[in-house]
C-alpha cells in the first residue's frame, strides 16, 4: 500500500524506501505491515526509467514511503540527480519526513537537497502537546519537531504540516489545540492539513480506544477543537486544511484573511444551522 498527501494525487509516486524509519506512533497503521528498509539503486533506477517512457504528462514526483529524508545523503542526492537527468519536465520532488530525519541532515545538506530539486517537504506534528506526544510514543518533542520544520524553510524548502484533531482525547482536547496552535506560530509551515483522529485496527491507541481507556472528542467536540486552534493561529501567511475525508466540516482557509469567516462557518455549524458530515460519509 502506498500513501501519500492528497496534494501529490497527480504526481510520479517514486518509491525509494519501504515504511517508516520510526513506525512506533500509536495511532498510526500506515505502515504497520512493512519491515523499514531503503529500496536498491537497481530497482529506483528502473523505476526512474519508466517514469521517462510512461509519465511525460506529469509535472511533480513524490518520493515514497513514509520517510525518504533518511536516506544517506549520498543515496538521496543522486535519487534527486537523476530526476533532474532522466526527468527534466519536472518542476518539484516533494517527500515525508519526520524530525528524527531532519535533524539527521545539517544546514548545508538540507540545502543541497533544495538546490537539486527537493522543493516540498511534508511533516506530521500532530500536536503541540508534549504530554500527549509522549502518551502516542512520537518521537521527539513539540520544540523539537518546531525546530526541524524551520530548518526545512530556512533551506528554502515549502514546509506542509499534519496535525489531528482528537489526539488528546476528550481529557486534553483544548490543551491539544491550544498547545498545536503554538507550536503551528513558531513553526510558520506554508501550509496545515487537520485532520479528525479515527482510530485503526491494530494500533495501540485502536486497543486503548476499545478499552475505554481513550475517550474521543465527539462530532462537535472535535470541531470545537479545531475552531480553538483556528482562532489560536496568527500564521501571517498560507492555507489551513480540514477538508480531509476525516472532517465532519470541510474547511479549506487563507490565512489571515480567511480566518474570521472560517470562525463563523463553524460557529454556525456548533449552533447547529449548517450539518456537519455524517459518520458514514468519513472514510480514510
């Protein structure tokens, strides 16, 4: 199974690792099937090959699965340099990373990926909370994974970042926003992609939900939430996203002229003039 963002459905999907380098988050099943292992030379080469007969049509590639970034650097800038070679219609190379990655590349690596056409990269914070950071096993903690998303735009990389709505239970749901809105401030992603937690089969947090031991926000809690973090937000540029299918209100905001009618769209949905989406139309 290949996952990648809903902004790369157009894209080359170049599968140059299997998994995650992590692979530990409770609430993630993604990759749960797949032992973490960086794809041979031979086979992204072949691969590469193909998409110069087949996918002259299509402008931007996205390198799989959960985490290239942690590619040597070696192994990656050649990944990148023979996209440049091979594939020269493309306009952008985008990739997962997580901070444990990030923090693997210094400054000047980060920059040669940008100058070979890396020009996306995409993070999960999930949430601001160190607290519940630490209870999803994510590694790293919230100015940790703040850190490594700036140094991505510093080298001149677009920053998209995830956060889910939920993460902290109903227990924690305003420290949730509250604390990921910060983290969002500090962070200054170009773009934030919300989406509502749905616990997995299989994972840690699916068995803590089924025990009653995690208690989720309900439909309007969970928007709640977001409306929390929206209003928290003082990003001075780019789109917050919660039109994700998990959503039970579709919302898609640029920030900051956005913000006060997106606030009211919610309200109006919490007061129960505007329906929110059924549970039968959410699917992952």
């Amino acid at each position: 199974m290949i996952i990648r963002p809903p902004s790369e459905a157009g894209s080359i999907l170049l599968q140059v690792t299997l998994g995650c380098s992590h692979g530990k988050c409770a609430f993630c099943g993604a990759y749960r099937d797949k032992r973490f292992a960086v794809k041979d030379r031979e086979t992204v080469m072949a691969d590469i090959g193909f998409a110069a007969r087949s996918c002259r049509d299509q402008r931007r590639v996205f390198l799989c699965d959960g985490d290239a970034m942690i590619m040597p650097q070696p192994r990656l800038s050649d990944v990148l340099g023979q996209i440049r070679e091979r594939l020269p219609w493309v306009t952008r190379v985008g990739t997962y990373a997580n901070a444990k990655s990030l923090a693997r590349k210094s400054d000047a690596e980060l920059s040669e990926l940008r100058g070979l056409g890396l020009g996306i990269v995409y993070m999960g914070l999930e949430s601001g909370d160190d607290a519940i950071l630490r209870a999803m096993n994510k590694n790293g903690d919230s100015a940790f994974i703040v850190e490594q998303g700036r140094r991505v735009r510093r080298a001149g990389m677009k920053l998209n970042v995830t956060v889910i709505n939920g993460l902290g239970g109903a227990a924690r749901s305003m420290d949730h926003a509250r604390a990921t809105a910060e983290a969002l401030n500090a962070m200054e992603p170009d773009q934030v992609g919300a989406l509502s937690l749905m616990p997995v089969p299989g994972t840690p947090l699916h068995d803590w939900w089924e025990r009653g031991e995690f208690v989720l926000p309900d439909a309007r809690g969970m928007l709640a939430e977001v409306r929390e973090m929206l209003f928290r937000l003082e990003l001075k540029r780019g789109l917050f996203l919660a039109n994700h299918a998990s959503n039970y209100l579709p919302l898609k905001v640029r920030l900051p002229s956005g913000k006060l009618s997106a606030l009211a769209e919610i309200d109006n949905a919490l007061a129960g003039l505007s329906p929110l989406k059924a549970e039968s139309a959410r699917r992952l």
